[in-house]
C-alpha cells in the first residue's frame, strides 16, 4: 500500500560539520537500500528547501513506521505521512 | 519538470445531482487525457478525503497552469502546488 | 490495519429538518453496519461538538476509503486520517 | 471516563544517550503501570512519526491530569486533550 | 467536574429578523435554566465579539454534551472544550 | 474588569532542578499573594498540560500588566488575553 | 483605557446595492459618533484590504463591547481586541 | 505615511542579567530617540505580554527599515507590518 | 515606492456566466490601465491557481488602497500586502 | 521560468559577531553573482523584517534548487516558493 511522506530536515546550523557529512552519508545508505527493496518508491527534492515529497509502498503501516524511524535523520524531521489509494480515474497501472 | 499537485474538491452539497454527474464525467475524462498526454504522471485519491495527490510532468508552469485550470473541477478546488527536482539520493530513473 | 478517524459534521443549519432527519438516520444505519462488520471498530462523540473519534479496522486503504466515502455525511464532514500501529509500550493486545 | 490524548515526543536529538535510554524505559514502565491499572486503555503509535494516539479511562480530569503529568517524557512532549463520550450511533459496548 | 468552554456564534446576518430574535430568547432562556440548575456555573461575554467564555460544572462529559448540544444556537456556534482541574497554586476553594 | 488568561509553561527541560523548584515555588507565593489581594480571581490547571486558564479581576489593563509581568515564570510562557465583561443572559451576580 | 481593535469587513459581494449603501452610511455615522464622543480615537485603513486598525477609548470593556456590537457592519466583520497600556519607554504624554 | 507595527519580544530567559539590562535600556534610549525625531508616533504595551503596538510615521518604507533594524532588540523580535492610510470615515485631523 | 499584493481571486461557481465574463472584462481593462500608468509594474499569474503576484509602485499607501480597491474583482479577493525597499544586496537598478 | 521566492533569515542572536559578519559578507557575494548571472532577476527587503522577496529567473526546478541552496544563509532561512507564469492581463514583456 502507498503513503505519500513528506519529510523536512531541520539540521541544526552549528552541527560539527563531520558530524552532519557522516549523518548524510548514512542517510544517504538508508534511502537507497529502502528503495531497492521496494519501499521507497519515489524520492523527489522540493525545489529551494532541505525537504523532500516521497512515495513509500508497504506491507502495512508497521513497516513504514519501521523503514521512516530508522533513517539517520529521523530525529531531525517534520514528518507528514497521507495513506492513499488508486483513483478511479487513473489510468496508470503503477498507480495502485 | 515535476510539480507535485495537492487536490481537494470541495462541491457544494446541494448541487443538482445531475449537474455534478456532469461534471465528474467531465472530469474524469479531461484527467484521462491529460495522463494519456502525458503531463498527469500519477494520481492517487487521499483515503478518506474528496482530495487526491498529482504528479504532473509539463515542460513549464504556463503548461502546469494550463492543465490544472482546464480541469472542469478547478473552481471547487484548493489547490496546492510544489516544484520538485531529482534527489540526489534517488535510484529511480524516473524520479526526474 | 487501523486507523485514526476524526469527523467533524458540518450541517447547514438552514437545511430542511426532514432531509436532515433522514440523512443522519442514514448515517446511523451505515456506521452500524460497519461496525458489524468489524471495519469501525470504535465510536466516540467529541463532547460539546458535532464531531466523533474514530478506529477504523480495515484491510486497506482503498477499504477505508471507501468505508467512508459510503457514508451520507461524508459531503459535509471534515476528515482527518491517521494511520497507526502497535506501540512497542503497549499491553493491549488488541491495539493491533 | 474517557479522554483522546494525542502525544507528540520532541527528544533533543543531542540528549546523551544514557540519558536518552533511561528516559525511554522509564517512561515504558510508567506507561505500562498505567495500562495495567486500567487508566491507559489504548496506546497506539503514529505511523511515520515519534507520537502516540491515547485513550485514557479515568474517573476524573484531576486523576487524567495526574496521570499524564507522571509521565518521564511529560516536559518533552506536545499534548492534545479530547473529553469523549458515548456515541448515540455507537454499538460497541466499551465504547463507553 | 469543571469544563472551560469557547463559545463563537455565527449567526447568518441575513437570517430573518424574526427567527434570530426568536433563537436569541429561546437561547436565553435554555442558557438560564443551565445556569439555575447549576451545570452552566459562569457565563462571560467576549468584549467585542458575538462569543463567550463559559465554565461549566457537569458530572460528565456526557452531562457536557448533552447541555450543550441542547442550546438552540447550538448549530451555529463554533466550540472549544477545555477539561480543567484544581490547581496546586489555588486558594479558592470553589476552584475545584 | 475582568480578563480570561490563557498561560502555558515553556520549562526547559534541561533547567537545572534546584533552579527549577526555586522558581516554582517564588510562583506559587506570588500567585498566592494575587489570590489573596483578589487580583487573581480563579486558577484552573488544564488537564494533560503544563497550562492554566485564569481569570483575573482588575482596575485596568495597566494592572492586568503589572501583575501578569511580576510572576517569577513570565518569561517561560505564552500567555493569552482576552477582556470579557457581563453576559446579558448570566444569572451569576459574581460574572461582572 | 484603550483597545487596539482590527476589524476586516467581509460584505457578502451578491448584497443588494442599495443595502450595502445603506449598510455604509449608516455605519459611517456611528463611526463618526464614537468619534466625536471621545471613545473611537483613531480609525485607520489597511492599505489594500476592506479592514481596518482602530484604538477606542473607553472606560470599561463593557463599553467597549457596547460600542463595537452597535455598528452596523457589525454582523459582518472578524473583529480581533487587545488591552494595551501605557509602555514604559513611550514619551507621548497621550499614549496612556 | 502611517505603518502599524507588532513587537513581540522573544528574551531567552537565560541571558546573561546584565545583557538584557543593557540591551533594554540601549532599547529604551532608542526608542524615545525615534519618537522624539517624530517617527515613532504611538508606542503602547500590550497587556499581559512582553509585546508592543506601534504607529511609525515615515518618509518611505526605507525609513521603516532603517528605524526598525537599528532597534537594539530587533533580533529578538517577532515583527508584522501593516501600511495604513486615512479611513474615509475618520474625523481625526492626525489620522493621516 | 514599490508593495509585494498577493490576490487569491474566490469567484462563486455558481456566478451567472455573463456577470462573470462582463467582471473579468471590466478587471482586465482596469489592471491594464493601471499597468499603463505605471502603477502596476509586475503582474504574474501563480502557477495552478486562480491568483496573482504582483508588484505595484505607488506614490504612498493611499495610492495603492485607491488603486487596489477600484479592480472590480476586488470584494472577491483574498489580498495581502508587504511593503519592500530596495535591499543592500541588489545590483539591479530598477529593484527600488 | 520564474519562481516567487520569500526568504526569512533566523540568525542566532549569539551567533559570534566575526562568524555573522562572514557569513553575510559571503551570502551577499553568492547573491550578486547569482544577479549577475541572471538567475535572480529581483531582490527586494521587506520592510522591517530581516527577509526578502525575490524573483528568479532559471531554466528549471533543478537550477533554482542548486542556487538556492548555494546560498551561505540557506541552513538559516524558512523558504517558500511559488512557480508563476504570464498572467494574461500582463502588458509588462518582461512578465513572462
């Protein structure tokens, strides 16, 4: 099933810089094993701000609270999560 | 480029019933053709709302506006729009 | 799967007292019939409002959406959806 | 008597982790005192977010206020209080 | 037990004279006998708003909702409820 | 004159204790001390929060101001006002 | 004592013409009476919105109350009330 | 040309005694230089709030600026600015 | 000197068809005028939405209250001003 | 294509002066290259704020986001931004 994510970072300013390029990097790793395996389905950055517009499509609402808590930078994020479903006037068979 | 478009449709209640069959079958097909077209690359219904949430793929924001207030719906919508671009976390070839 | 049901009912008050007496007679018999069915698990008046709290238990999202687009109130309610899951604290063991 | 509580933690993400931990088992066990003693009758997590959905059954605001205030996480947390009652529409018989 | 209640009214300024005049007594009197019978305990107008600010003494939320939900304005009111209890700092008795 | 005050304490929580109970309790006397001069009218705690709603009864904003500004937690609170003055339809002799 | 008072007029754009010029002069009117009367002592135009910024002079927030629900365009307007008082660093002998 | 000005003053309740003092009396002394230049017009508190309502009187909103950012306390301040002209009902000879 | 206006147009969708045409005629002519005269310097077109983002220069907010409140559009708007001055970081002449 | 961009800087009032001092000096560099470039078209100060409101003129969603976030202010600015078109009552060429 689909939830549309939307995910703010708020990183404070003064993190020690090391701090935050190993926190990305980590991050980084997260998102990406979580789209191989199919969870993350859709990743796109909101033009002009540390935020991004995701679509996850999981078993259940378990596992996207497991997959979105254990991101780096959960701790960091304003986190907004919309359960959605087809539309009957799709016409895209990936829009399940 | 992508916009991710928020929907809700608010229609009046005390609509003529044959007036917002109409207008839904009007709709239905403008947002079929639009997604035939192209430029409507997903949509999703909010579970539990008369909203959905778009992803249009138009070459500029004059096509953007020229899709979303063709929609016979466009005066009974809040509408909400947000520019995104490609992650660069994403592995998604079509997470443009 | 659950999820958390806000309802804010937003009659006009100028509406014509037989139509609202049937449509809230409607209503009851919907939810009734959900909650037979086990998908409207529970049903809280907010005290001092017209506006309930509610558990869904459904299969979907697709399940919940249409659970609550059947309702005759549905046109004039005001609805928020949130999905949950077991909380690692809880010892319920139905808060699935 | 029955209250929705909404919670919503705001750890500082730079909290020492010993303190971090002990908090948070802390606030379990308290919270599942409550829940055996009957007070915290549901305890569902947010999907996606650091945050609960709550039913409270106490015999009083004093006993709700007293309850909550006991909490470890208590001075991190955002709280939203609801007084619930019986729904006419309701047929579920704890649903009280 | 004591509620503060927020009450806004909302009356469509091109209600009939008659049928307001006639709501606003009906309202008087339902708002007097609430008060008389001690449920409705202070009773405050708002300077410079049609809205008051009113404490109520009920032995339930239910009590709650079923005074309020009896007032004639009822429909056109917005409404806040907030459940309160003693404070460890009163030195009013009645503050209960 | 009468004013309802809204006041939510922003503690935090990394204050040190013994500064923390010091200024709990310069509180505590200073409310008192207002109760008993019958500036200070009533105080509820809000269920669930580290919150009150008061009323205050003055001789004008100037001592609204000088009394809400002399408490020893002024600066760690949003505090709301809002004038009220005599309801028409109150029957209580005491809601001047 | 004084009051800062926004007032944002929301007519109804389909009113009669005639009313709405009644509704106008006759509001005009007792605008210019409290004026002239010593309680309405400034009255200022949001450049660009059909809204106002007033300071009224009153001697109690039940005059103020008085004064407001008089006016005409009453029922049409969100009205917004804050005390003021004298600031300690003002040098205008008339700022009380 | 007429600006309505809000001031909420945000102190972090930690600094330094001695910082706050000098910053509120550099405030202060620059506060009532701006109002005896004949830009700041009326400066009240607001009751109850660390807070100001203003009238600056200024050439452009240039001038604006520059009074409003060389305040000592500007960057602890929430601030809103309103342009405001002459009322057509107002019969004040200084409400310009 | 130059304000930001932001216009969200709320036409009634139930607004005869020629009433509407005839609004929209007589709202262009006049946004043309003021165009011409150099009173309206920037006029765009928000992507998605029946609003505007304008930029107009005016003599002083008299000028833009006059010049906003005579667009026959204008009891249909929803309209928000910010004054601008030119910033210390612009290279560009006419950024005023 | 143009983007409305609105700019609010949060600077820590204790941030060390040298660091403020640098960090302005570099962001008001990046801005004038940026202006240079013709990637932003327009800058303008709100007056009274430490905020901006700015147009940019890039070649997609892609390129505002990499000037926006090239910024040295970017990890200390709220940033909304709104896709804007020609609005077809434009006479200004350059509105595009």
């Amino acid at each position: 099933m689909l939830f549309i994510v939307d995910m703010k970072v708020n990183l404070p300013p003064d993190m020690a810089p090391e701090r935050a390029v190993k926190l990305k990097a980590d991050e980084r790793e997260m998102a990406q094993r979580l789209q191989r395996e199919g969870r993350w389905r859709h990743l796109w950055r909101v033009a002009g701000s540390y935020a991004n517009v995701s679509v996850f499509d999981v078993e259940s609402p378990e596992q996207l609270q497991e997959a979105i808590s254990s991101l780096p930078l959960f701790p960091y994020m304003d986190i907004n999560v919309r359960a959605v479903c087809r539309h009957p006037s799709s016409i895209h068979e990936d829009d399940r």
